[in-house]
C-alpha cells in the first residue's frame, strides 16, 4: 500500500533499506551463530546518519519524530530484529534525556548519539522489578557533590557495548514511585561495571547484560529531572518507544512473509508448486492481511503519537501488542510453509521465528500491554 | 589533499540483456549505476580526506543522465562533481576516453591523487585508469587492494597480483586503480543525499577542456568494434561415469562411432 511518505521519509527507508541489504542481511546468521554484537554494522548505521533521526536539529540531528524512527526500524528489523533492537536501545536509552533533561545535558549527550560516536542504554529491570517496576532496588543517595548509586540492572540492551547509560534508581525508597529518579552513568565510571552477559534464544546479536553499581560515584548534575520524577519519565519514555518495538514486529513479519511466498512459488510438490494449493495460498494470505493491518496501526500510533495526544499510552500499548503478537504468528506460519526446511538453520525463518518471541516480551509484556489499554477504557467510560 | 575520483555510469549487471536482434546491449528499461569498482575508489578518497583533511572531486564523462552517479557520489561523501558531456566524445574507445578526461584534469589543476577501479563492468578493458596515468604523465599502480600509508608527499599501497602482492611506494602526485578488496563502501548518508539534492553539478564541454576535435569521440578512437555477436553454442557434451576400465570403454566407442 502507498503510505504517501514525505521526500524524506522515503530517503530515510532507502537508506535504511540499503543498510538492510548491504550490510545486515549478509552477515547476520553469522551473527547470531556466534552471539556476537554488531558493532561493525552500527557504525555502518551511524554513518548514514539514522542515529540522527530521532535528535533534535538544535543538537545536530535531523529532528524526525516518531513516525520517522518507525520508519527506520522496520527495515532495519527486515534484515535482523537484533541488529535493529542495538539500534533501537539507543534511542530507548537516550530518550529520558531529551524528555527531562537540562539543556547543559542535552547539550552534552545529544550530539554525540546523532552522529553515532557514542551510544546509551536504558537502565530500568532489575532481578525483582521487571513488569512490576515498583520493585526497583538500586538505590542513589547524595554524598556532598556527589550521587552514589549502588545495585544491579539486569537484562540491560546495549549492555556493556554502550557508553552512556539512564540509569533508575530509588532516591526516596519509602515514597515508592514517587521516589525513583534517572540518572546518567558513563562507561568508565569508578564503582560501575558489567556482570554476566546473556546466551538468549532469540536477537543473539544484541549484548544483553547485567549493570553492577557499587559504590558508583557520579557528580551531582547527572541527575536527569526533577528528584523524585524519574518514574513519570520512564512511563514517557516507553510511551514513545513502544511504536518502535511494533515496528521491528512488522519489519520481521515482512522479512518472513518474503521469504514463505518466495518459497512457496519455488518449491514443488504433487507436481505444482505448493504456491497452488488452498492451504498454503490461504495462510499466505492471512499473513499478508495481518501484516498490512498491523503496518497501518504502528504507523497511525506513531503519527498520533508524534502529535502529543493525551492517550499516547493507550495507542501506544495497542500497537505494540498487535504488531509483535502478529510478528509471531506469521514468523511461526513462515516455518510452517517451509516445512522441513523451514526448521533447519540454513534458511532464515527459523531464527526469524527466535527472535520474534522476545518482541511479546521486551518493553513491557503483551500482558502489561492489555492492562493499560484496560485502564486506559475504564477510565474513559468513566 | 586535493583527491580526484573517476566514476563511469553504467547498465546494471544484474539486468544485462543482449538484444537478439542487434547483438548490441539492450540498454533501454536496464537500471543504470555507478560502475561497482569505482564505488570502492571513491570510499577509498573519502576515507582519506577524513584521516588527512581536503576535498574529493568526482569526475564522469558521459551523457547528461550520468549526472546521476555524481549526485550519488557526493551523496556517498565527495565533494563536489564535474560532468564531461558533449556530443563530441560520443563513440569514444579507452584511447579517447583517457584524453578526455586527462585534459579535464589539466584544466581543473591540481590533483594529489587520482583515483579510478580497475575496470568498468560494461567493457572490462582496464584500460582508462592507465591510459589517463600516461596522458598525464604520472606514476601509476593498477589493482591497487590495499593503501598502507599515505602523507602529503608519497603513498605506500598493495598491488593484488595472482599469488599474493606487491608493495609499491609512489611519489604524488599519481594515479591508482582500485579492486573491490580495497574496503567497503558505506551507505549513502542523509545529509548526505540532501546535500547531493541541492549540489550544483560542473558541467564542461568539449571546447571547455580546450580538446582537439581529431583526439575526442569516434575521430579520436583507433578501436572499431566490428562486430558484436554471441558465441556460438559448444558441441555436445558428456560425462561418463562407472570405473575407470568403464569410462574409457565408452570414450573409445563414443570416438570410433564418430570416426
């Protein structure tokens, strides 16, 4: 379908594009046999400039909105959802910042992540707070001109790759949410340093891994917003990210509904090409038609989005749970069309099919998802 | 570093044709692109310009469309592009060619370092970059895989040979080829593509670079292509199979049945 993209949204899907088919697509089997990061084709990305997507002009970025970050993503997650979740943990990790930080921080920070030369991560789970973020341990507690944190992040994307990290952390433990705060924790930080790095079924090519803080001293004027806000920038920050993680489902879903169709056209049995029988035209189909449904909510979500809409969480929540709930039927249906094949390593839908279970997991479960649109109707009808 | 890069546009591989009629290329309805090897010079320029600072000039001689390829250039990071277009240098062969774009270079002035691929992928002569090298009097190393060192004065390169490479000091200014072994090319970038968008491209006639009307085109080109044909399918073939004593009984019964 013609989505009627600007000028530079389509100069913005091109390049991804051409990243996609240059750069991902060659070496990410590769990549995910041997759990091994990115960090060449990254550097492919920054210097085509989409890092610079998402930042504003005034610091050196293209000021695209949501809408434009969708765009990038869902090409990207086209060649490989863990090259693109590297890409995406970026913007994730640096978008408190730009939502709560001063203009001395911006000033610091930004730059450098438009034009790739450094990149962030987002600090939020921890081994007792994941979907139940309340459960936060770390905490942060002022010394003279200086915060000192101490705890551990787990699960962290861009863990250990990153050098700029938004880091939650309790600073008035009783208050409960109204009592976590953001910080930022560079690499080479004394007291801060990497634990255990995962060996994940799925997006092998991410680094996901543990944040130790013990006795991490980090000067005063690290801390991003308000004491005490942090919670409320986090529920921001995922309201703005979560159209990104739909995106990679549709950019995943594309990828293996190429890859089942192409297949079907090819392989012959019976005397036909399986592309002739009902049976597999039918579930094509249903993954085609579920595909562009899911396509159309991720892109109306990001545009709504873009224009600061008072039930951004709801919209948010609906098309992160369509778009990647489907990514994993039509990934599974994709394997199921190639049969035998489909299930051995040496055709891509298999690990197409691996990394889509993480997208129903990540940025807040599908489950947690449903809650808030839940909440979110009640209160309307109210 | 004033660096000077040679792109040539051209069909794209992937959707050659020959017309069955003509036996010339069928060129209408076939994507055209930059030239793959010339992708990789120009990476190379660009790669050095960021370790030593200057500029990159791309240059192209070739019909008005070809303006595409320096636009994608200055998109892949060059700075600026000159187009050499004339109906004069229509029919040119690589001797003409190499003039053309040699006296280009004297009336831009001033180059470091000149960079081209090895060969175009729709005549595979590898001969410009050479060519262009003798006009202009300049040292000069084909299939060049690798640039070692590179300072204002001399550059240390690697030249590809079959059974390994040769390590070649040449004083600048001069002129190298490049095979694909060289680096990888990145990605046009968004600034990128909005610069090349809005660049202004030199355009130079024939009379512009001051060239001899008898030295351009098809009066300046001592090669006539004659005739252009595809090869004749080859005789039948058969593979034989079983035990040696097996194969060679069949060879000799095959040869006798068509003595």
């Amino acid at each position: 379908m013609d989505y009627f993209f600007t000028e530079q949204q389509q100069m913005i899907i091109d390049t991804a594009r051409e990243i996609t088919n240059e750069k991902i697509i060659p070496a990410r089997a590769e990549l995910d046999e041997k759990n091994q990061f990115p960090r060449a084709i990254l550097e492919d990305i920054a210097k085509a400039d989409l890092f610079s997507i998402f930042v504003p002009e005034e610091y050196g970025g293209l000021g695209g909105g949501g809408f434009e970050i969708v765009l990038a993503m869902e090409e990207l997650a086209r060649g490989c959802v863990g090259v693109a979740t590297s890409f995406a943990a970026s913007a994730l990790g640096i978008f408190p910042v730009m939502i709560a930080g001063s203009n001395e921080q911006k000033q610091k920070y930004l730059p450098d992540i438009a034009s790739g030369a450094r990149w962030a991560a987002f600090g939020l789970t921890e081994a007792n707070a994941g979907s139940d973020a309340a459960g936060i341990r770390t905490t942060a507690v002022e010394d003279g001109d200086c915060w000192v944190l101490n705890g551990t992040k787990q699960w962290i994307t861009n863990g250990g790759e990153s050098q700029i990290y938004s880091i939650v952390a309790m600073t008035d433990p009783n208050k409960g949410p109204r009592g976590a705060s953001i910080f930022v924790v560079e690499d080479g930080d004394p007291g801060f340093s990497y634990g255990k790095k995962e060996d994940k079924m799925g997006i092998r090519s991410s680094s996901t891994r543990e944040l130790i803080m013990k006795d991490c001293r980090i000067p005063r004027d690290r801390l991003v917003g308000r004491r005490g806000t942090g919670f409320i920038t986090v529920m921001k920050t995922l309201d703005l990210s979560r159209p990104g993680i739909a995106s990679l489902g549709i950019g995943l879903a594309q990828a293996a509904l190429d890859e089942a169709v192409t297949y079907a056209k090819q392989r012959v049995q019976f005397g036909k090409p399986i592309i002739s029988f009902q049976a597999v035209q039918h579930m094509l189909a249903d993954m085609a038609i579920q595909l562009e449904a899911g396509r159309a909510l991720v892109y109306a979500a990001a545009k709504h989005i873009d224009s600061h809409p008072k039930d951004m969480s709801k919209v948010s929540s609906m098309c992160k749970v369509f778009a990647t709930d489907m990514a994993m039927k039509v990934t599974t249906d994709a394997v199921q069309i190639l049969g035998g094949y489909g299930y051995m390593k040496e055709y891509p839908v298999e690990k197409m099919m691996r990394d889509a279970k993480i997208l129903q997991i990540y940025e807040g479960t599908n489950q947690i998802q449903r809650n808030v649109v839940g909440q979110e109707l009640n209160k309307e009808y109210s | 570093m004033k660096i000077l890069v040679c792109v040539k546009q051209v069909p794209d591989a992937k959707d050659v044709r020959l017309d069955p009629k003509t036996n010339t290329l069928a060129r209408e309805g076939v994507e055209s692109i930059m030239n793959p090897y010339d992708r990789h010079a120009l990476e190379e320029a660009v790669a050095i310009r960021e370790k030593l600072g200057g500029t990159v000039t791309v240059v192209s001689m070739g019909p008005p469309q070809a303006e595409a390829v320096l636009r994608e250039a200055i998109a892949c990071g060059a700075d600026e592009g000159v187009l050499v277009s004339d109906r004069a240098f229509a029919g040119a062969d690589t001797w003409a060619t190499s003039y053309t774009l040699a006296k280009t270079v004297q009336t831009l002035g001033g180059f470091d370092l000149i960079l081209c691929g090895k060969q175009a992928i729709d005549g595979d002569t590898a001969q410009v970059g050479p060519g262009l090298a003798c006009r202009l009097r300049l040292p000069y190393v084909a299939c060049v895989q690798k640039t070692r060192q590179v300072s204002a004065a001399a550059i240390e390169v690697e030249r590809m040979m079959d059974d390994g490479y040769d390590v070649l000091r040449l004083p600048l200014p001069a002129l190298l080829t490049v095979v694909k072994d060289i680096n990888e090319p990145r990605v046009a970038s968004l600034k990128g593509k909005m610069k090349a968008k809005k660049a202004e491209i030199r355009h130079l006639t024939a009379a512009a670079i001051g060239a001899d009307p008898q030295c351009i085109g098809l009066a300046g080109s001592p090669t006539q292509v004659v005739r252009v044909f595809s090869p004749e399918p080859r005789g039948d073939r058969r593979i034989f199979s079983g035990s040696v004593d097996e194969q060679v009984d069949q060879l000799v019964a095959c040869l006798k049945a068509h003595l």
